[in-house]
C-alpha cells in the first residue's frame, strides 16, 4: 500500500472525489466528517499527509489543525478553503498547516502538492532517525555489559559527568572500548553541546601535533603563509580527548602539562595568551606509571591526569558479557549492513563464549559482522565463526588431525565438561576432514571412518556447512 492521506471535509461529495482521486494515485485513503472524527483518525492512523478543509460543523477548524499538530506533530497539513477564504488559510499556515489550496483547484495542483509535501515529510524524517541514531550511539546505554566490572565503569561514568571539568584517564587493552567511553562521557556531560575533539598521539607526528594541537600565527614557519587556530581552541567549551597519551614525546608533555597548569596557551609563533576551556580525557593502553618510571612520562603530567581513572577490563575478564555484547553487534551490524539478522545459533553462541578474545570487543565485532555477510538465512551460525576460534576454544593449537594434535587445552576443570570436550574435539576432526577433502562428504567419511549418514548427521548437529568449504 502507498502513502496514507487522511481526508477531511463535511461534504460528503467532496470527500468522494477526493478519494476516487488520490486512490487512482494509489495512495490509502481514510476518510473524516467532522473535526473529532480527524483527530481520532490522526492518532489512530497517523496518515502521512492529511487534507483540512477549514470549515467543519463540529469544531473550528484552526483547532482541528491545532490538535492534529498536537497529536502527530511532524505531519504536513494541506489546508483546503473556499473562494475568499485565503485570509484563514494563512493563518493557519502560521500555525503550522503545510500549505493550502483554495477551491475550485485543478487535480494535478493537488497531486503535486501531496507529492512534495512527501518528499519533504521522508526527508525530515530521515535526519531525525539520523540525529536520533547518532545521539544514541554516543550514549552510555550503547555501553554494553552487565558484569560486576562493566557495572563499576558506568558507575564511574555517572561520577565523572557529573562534575564538567575533572581530568579523566581511561586505560584499557586494545578494543575494550576506551574512544566509546570518552564519546560517552562527553556527551551525558554538560559540554555535550560543545565539540568533542581528539588527537591520535601515536598517529602524528611530534612537529605537527603541536601546530596542530596549538596552532601558529602567519609567518611561524617558512608554510606558514596564514595563521590557524589550534585543535584545542576549536574544542573550547567541550571535551579533548588524548588517545595513545603514553605516546606523546616528552617535548608535548610539556607543553601540555604548562596548559593544564595555566589553562592558556601562546599558538606557534605568536606572543597572545589564548584561553580555552576544555575538558581532558586521555587513553592509553600503557602502564602509565611504569612508563613514569622510566622515564618516558612525566610524573607531573601524570599526577594532573589521573584524577579520575577508569579500567576497563578485558573481554576474557567478563565473559558473561558475551551473549548481550554478541546480540548488540549484531543488531549494528543489521543496520551497518542493511541485512536482517534475526538470531545465534546456541552452537555459534557456545563457541563466542568460550573464545579468549585477545582483540576484545573490536574482535568480537568483526567476527559477528563476518558472519553477518555469511549468514544467508538471517541466523548466525557456528559455519559462520572462523575456524581458528573454534579451535581456539577447545585445543590451543596445531591441526586437529595433524601429527600435532594438542592436548593441552583440554584439561577438565576449566569449566567445561567431559562431553563439550569431546563435542568440540569431534566437531574440529569432521570440519577439518571435510576441508581437507575439500566438501566431499563421502570422502571426508571415509576418512573419519564413519558412514556418510553418521557424517550428515553430526554435519546438522554442529552446525557445519555442506557443500564445497570455503576455507572461512
Ligand atoms: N561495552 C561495549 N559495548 C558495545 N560496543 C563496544 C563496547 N566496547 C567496545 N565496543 C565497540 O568495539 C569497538 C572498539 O572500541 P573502541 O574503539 O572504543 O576501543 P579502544 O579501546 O579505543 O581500542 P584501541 O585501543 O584499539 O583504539 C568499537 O566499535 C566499539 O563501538
Ligand atoms: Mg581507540
């Protein structure tokens, strides 16, 4: 069905040929009589476009339009008047009435007007769910994990935005999610508002990170036929965030210490104190103190940065974080992709539970969005994981039928039972035998030493696609 427009008008002749009309156009129709009648059908229905005529029996028509902007605020309005009733139609437009048609009016008139107020309807609507979207991803909600360790970071982050102006230091391995917890912190701040700006330190280099981070006046240096504000003036009012501080040269810390002391600063070349107002936040996955000890971090800039720290743990450290961190990867990847993913196989699930991941959260989402291309029918599942990690999960290493095969990741104890050691060890010999004979199941059972049946039927258990294997 096409668009919906809700027709309103006493005359029942009038309300006839609108709707033969806008039918032939195959748009949906729904009818109105009086004012009440439009408001319930608004809220009922919410129609995409609605036609008014301002002269109703039941109610004025400029409190018809209000209640209708009441209830479905974003809906465009075609107000339809008299002869001589332009006067209202205009004030209506200025309470919010899209535009207005006077009768008598030709029919493509109409048609075009519906048309644009369309277009313009999916447009505001687009970048509303974009701004919406965009809010949202920046937002602690988007933080997933419900461990006792991810629960004392959202209760830091709740501490931290309170107040606007403590210094924060996030450490954290690699992809535990140190740039979403700075995003997060600037906007539930009160800096929200203003710019969020950050400098990769391990990405630029030193000569131009302090242009960059200051900027210069024209003539600083031979290029500098124009002067540019620095990075930290643009983020005045908001938060700045240092990622990879532990790679800043000793040189920048400096100068960074100096303007955390003073909170001004000179640009390159120039003699004026600027002063700007911003909030700090810095990343690392470096042992900042032992870092100090050595002597390739300044104490001094330690201590005015480690106000208030935030550890985010490891995934391996909070593995019951997995599923929900799994569901939510997948539901970016739907969207990122434009692909419906409705579900994880358990057999998929058991596998990313039991993965150490060394990358963390960022692995974990590329592996689901990986599977997320594969899956063909909307279900991640185990023939979707790359291989490795399913090893990963029961043997540590080595081809499971090579003369390699690895034992000792299988002690007992560790959490697993006797029969998911076996499973795992099973599923490994049957993928890799099917591999090795590159998805011939007769082949590949005969090696096993088992019927092609038995094969087929430990294929369906585990998951295991038929078919020619591409090496995933
Ligand atoms: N708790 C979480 N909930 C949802 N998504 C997360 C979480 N932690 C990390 N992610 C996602 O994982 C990816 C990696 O996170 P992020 O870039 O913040 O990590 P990082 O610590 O900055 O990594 P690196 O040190 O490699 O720069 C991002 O796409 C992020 O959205
Ligand atoms: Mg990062």
């Amino acid at each position: 069905m096409g668009k919906s427009i809700l027709v309103v008008d006493d005359e029942q002749s009038m309300r006839i040929f609108l709707t033969n009309i806008l039918l032939k156009e195959n748009y949906s129709v729904v009818t109105a009589s009086s004012g009440a009648e439009a408001v319930n059908r608004v809220t009922c229905d919410e129609p995409d476009v609605v036609l008014l005529d301002l002269r109703l029996p039941d109610m004025d028509g400029m409190t018809v339009l209000e209640k209708i902007k009441k209830a479905l605020p974003a809906v465009p309005v075609i107000i339809i008047t008299a002869h001589g009733g332009v006067q209202s139609a205009v004030e209506a437009m200025k309470k919010g009435a899209y535009h207005y048609l006077t009768k008598p009016f030709k029919v493509d008139e109409l048609l075009i007007m519906i048309e644009r107020a369309l277009d313009r309807e999916i447009l505001r609507r687009e970048i509303s769910h974009l701004r919406k979207q965009q809010q949202k991803e920046h937002q602690t909600e988007c933080i997933v994990g419900v461990s006792p360790a991810m629960q004392k970071v959202h209760e830091m982050i709740e501490r931290i935005t309170e107040s606007d102006a403590t210094n924060v230091l996030i450490y954290g391995e690699s992809g535990t999610g140190k740039q979403l917890v700075a995003n997060a912190i600037h906007y539930k701040s009160r800096r929200a508002s203003k710019p969020f700006v950050e400098v990769n330190c391990a990405s630029i280099p030193d000569t131009l990170m302090e242009s960059e981070l200051f900027g210069f006046e024209r003539g600083a240096f031979t290029d500098a036929r124009e002067k540019k504000t620095g990075l930290l003036e643009e983020a005045d009012g908001g938060t700045f965030f240092f990622d990879e501080i532990g790679d800043m040269s000793l040189h920048l810390q400096a100068k960074l210490l100096k303007f955390l002391d003073t909170k001004t600063f000179r640009r390159v070349g120039g003699t004026k104190l600027i002063q700007v107002d911003v909030r700090i936040i810095a990343a690392t996955n470096q042992d900042l103190p032992q870092a100090v000890e050595k002597k390739r971090f300044r104490a001094d800039l330690y201590y005015r940065l480690d106000v208030a720290t935030l550890r985010l743990p490891s995934l391996r450290e909070r593995k019951e974080d997995v599923p929900l961190l799994a569901e939510h990867l997948t539901q970016q990847s739907t969207r990122k992709l434009g692909k419906k993913i409705e579900s994880i196989s358990p057999e998929a699930l058991k596998i990313l539970a039991e993965y150490d991941w060394p990358g963390n959260v960022r692995e974990l989402e590329n592996v689901i969005e990986r599977a997320a291309i594969l899956s063909e029918d909307g279900v991640i599942r185990a023939s979707h994981i790359p291989m490795d990690l399913m090893r990963g999960s029961v043997v540590t290493s080595g081809g499971a039928m090579g003369p390699g095969f690895d034992l000792e990741g299988l002690s007992l104890g560790n959490g697993k039972s006797l029969k998911d050691i076996v499973q795992g060890i099973e599923r490994t010999l049957i993928s890799d035998a099917l591999q090795r004979c590159g998805g011939n199941q007769v082949q590949a059972a005969k090696l096993l030493g088992i019927t092609r049946d038995i094969l087929r039927y430990r294929m369906k258990q585990f998951e295991l696609p038929s078919g020619r294997l591409a090496a995933v």
